[in-house]
C-alpha cells in the first residue's frame, strides 16, 4: 500500500513538473506555442536579403536565416507544425510593427546600432556593409588617395555624401563633388565617364553593377570610408527566453558552415528572378563573426 502511496505522489509529483514547465513559457515563445504560428516580417525589394519573386513570394538571404529560426523554435516548442506566417513591413513600419507583436522577426537589411538597440533586440549579425565606391577598372582607381583631384559623385542627403566630403577635407583630396537626386543617377554619371566613381553602401553598388549592361567593366573598391556597419535579425527587447533560442539558432548556422552556403547562394550565385550575379564574395570581417558569432551594434568591434 505505501509502495502504491508513493507512486502516486511519484505520479503528482511528475505531472506538477510538467504543468510548471508549460507554464515556464513567457513572452513570444509562449505566444508561438499558444497560437502554433510564428509571423516573419519581410521587405519587398531589399535585394538580395528580403524582396519578392515572380510568384510574390518573399524571398533572400535573410529569409533563410529566418526560416532557420522557425525550425529550432519548432523544435525547441516540441511542435509538430509550426505555421510560418509573413507581413510586409517597410524601414518605418518594421520597428513598430515588432514592438506591437504583429511581427515576431524582422527579415530585412536592417543596421543594427546602439540607437536601435533602445527599442528592439538583435541576433547575431548576419552582414557586414561599409560605405565604398564604385570605379570603372579601367580608371585604375585602387585607392581613395587615387581619387585626388577628380569628380566623384554620391547621392544627396546621404551618410555616404557626408563620409566623402570629411574624407575630402581631412585627406585634402580636392576632389569635386557631385550630388546626384538618386543612386541610379549617380551610377549613370560613372558609367557615362561624368564621374570616375561613385560613393555608397558596397552591398547597394553591387546591385547596381550587376543590374548594369556591362558589369565586367566596374569594380567595388576595397577602401572604405566608413566603418563596418552590422545588419541583423530584430526581435523584441526584454525577452531572454527567445533571444536565448534565436541566438542558438543563427550561432548553429554560422559556425556550422552553413551560414557559408547560404551567403555564396544570394551573393555569389545567379538569383531570381532576372538571374542577376551580385558577384560579392564574402569579406575577411564577416568570416571572423561567422566563426565567433555576436550581436553587437558597435562597428569597431568588427574591423
């Protein structure tokens, strides 16, 4: 009979354990383990990280560190299915739409910065951008010093157009600078010899040299004039347990090789839908956080 007696207690005690456990779960995981459905937000055109197909599916590099995400919060929930579903959100609808729960992740190009980083958390960061510019090889343009003396164009009201006039002045570079209405423009103005080169973030320049009808005849310089700028998944603030899953998760990707793939598919391979080759091979910087993964916003901590 106290051999029963103790089973039954052994019984409770067990079923106690699993009731405290279910009810352990906080913030957005319980609310995933709750509805069985997780909701990605995605960006339409920011090319190749989030944009849509021919088919108006969102795809991209981000999107599939994302859906990486999905399945270790499945499997961290113990979930059979776990439904995926997507909103588009845009630069100034992300943040607000995150912090109000109607997006759990934000699968975008988004900068990760300490100013950013007072409403909303960050994964480990999955690209590193820099403000560079875009010459014709036949300039032989192999540094910033090269520009000495001649015109060089970058988009107004930019950081980029600022980051060249300080380097302008402190380098005494005495270069003429344009200011172009947009980045099409201002790519123009290289490819029609109005300017030997042209000063924006590298990821966009790449862009735009593969989209170009000769993209044989650009190259993306390696000085910067600014320092490496992280972009990284968003996810709520003040919620560890979560952070906690989604960290694991991009870590997993990144030093598991699988991170390597997944960035030679988007930016080294043709992609849909124009088959368009961005032709960016990963840099030294991003291999180091792939290797020791990290979320921070302060851009030194990547030189």
């Amino acid at each position: 009979m106290k051999r029963i007696h103790l089973i039954g207690y052994a019984l409770a005690a067990a079923l106690c354990a699993g009731q405290a456990n279910a009810q352990e779960l906080t913030g957005t995981l319980k609310s995933i383990k709750d509805t069985g459905a997780i909701t990605l937000g995605f960006r339409d055109s920011s090319i190749p990280f989030s944009y849509l197909d021919d088919n108006q599916k969102p795809i991209g590099y981000a999107m599939d560190i994302c859906y990486k995400i999905v399945d270790a919060v499945k499997k961290e929930l113990k979930l059979e299915k776990l439904e995926v579903k997507l909103n588009p959100v845009t630069s100034s609808t992300r943040i607000p739409l995150l912090a109000n729960g109607t997006i759990d992740l934000e699968c975008g190009s988004t900068t990760n910065n300490v100013e950013r980083q007072k409403q909303v958390a960050y994964t480990n960061t999955h690209f590193l951008t820099a403000s560079r510019y875009v010459s014709k090889k036949a300039s032989k343009i192999n540094s910033i010093d090269d520009l000495k003396g001649k015109s060089v164009v970058s988009t107004a009201g930019t950081t980029n157009i600022k980051q060249l006039t300080e380097a302008n002045g402190a380098r005494n570079l005495n270069v003429n600078i344009i200011p172009a209405k947009d980045h099409a423009e201002a790519f123009l103005m290289v490819e029609t010899d109005r300017a030997v080169a042209f000063v924006m973030d590298d990821i966009l320049l790449a862009s735009l040299i593969a989209g170009s009808k000769s993209p044989g005849d650009y190259v993306i310089s390696k000085d910067a004039f600014s320092k490496p700028e992280p972009y990284g998944i968003m996810l709520r603030k003040d919620d560890p347990a979560f952070k906690k899953v989604v960290d694991a998760a991009t870590a997993a990707v990144f030093t598991g090789g699988e991170g390597q793939k997944i960035y030679d598919k988007w930016f080294t391979q043709k992609i849909p839908p124009k088959g368009l080759n961005l032709n960016v091979p990963i840099g030294a910087e991003l291999k180091n956080q792939f290797a020791k993964p990290s979320d921070s916003p302060d851009p030194d901590f990547y030189k």
